[in-house]
C-alpha cells in the first residue's frame, strides 16, 4: 500500500512523526480519513481520537486537543497544543 508522511505537532515538539498508509482525523464535522495521494486540505478540529495504520498493518490511537489539520503532497500535519495521551 502507498504511504504519506504525517507529523502530529504541539508545542513542545514532535509527538508522532513517520509514514503512514491511513489516518483517520477528528474534524469540525465528523472525521475524515486521509490515504495517500489525497488532495489538498485544510480543516479545524475540535479534538478526540486521532488514529494512524502503520505500513505494518498496526493500528495507533492518540487523544488529541483542538488544533488543525492539513494534507498536501503525501505530507500531513496536525498541529495541536497537546496530545493528551498515547493509547496503546
């Protein structure tokens, strides 16, 4: 499967930076899943479960803050003033 790259940022630094077959992000309406190659975007989020498919097949959780998320050219960002834990 095509990968993308993807850094959940705070203001502290990198909580998860690595490539990624899917994400699935908390937006203002919902969640939208990101595969690669996606489209431009930009949205707002309001928070919650962020979760990530590594090419491994393995699946992470992550409860995030508000914050926003973009994708361009298999580059994604999801830029939040914490990350309130790291599910494992």
């Amino acid at each position: 499967m095509k990968t993308y790259q993807l850094e959940v940022l705070t203001p502290r630094g990198r909580s998860f930076s690595g490539e990624v077959v899917h994400a699935l992000v908390p937006a203002e309406d919902g969640f939208v899943g990101v595969l690669a190659n996606h489209t431009s975007y930009v949205t707002s989020s309001p928070g919650g479960r962020l979760e990530v498919r590594l090419p491994s097949g393995q699946t992470r959780p992550f409860e995030v803050g508000p914050g926003f998320f973009q994708v361009s050219k298999n580059e994604a960002f999801f830029l939040t003033p914490s990350v309130k834990s790291q599910l494992f």
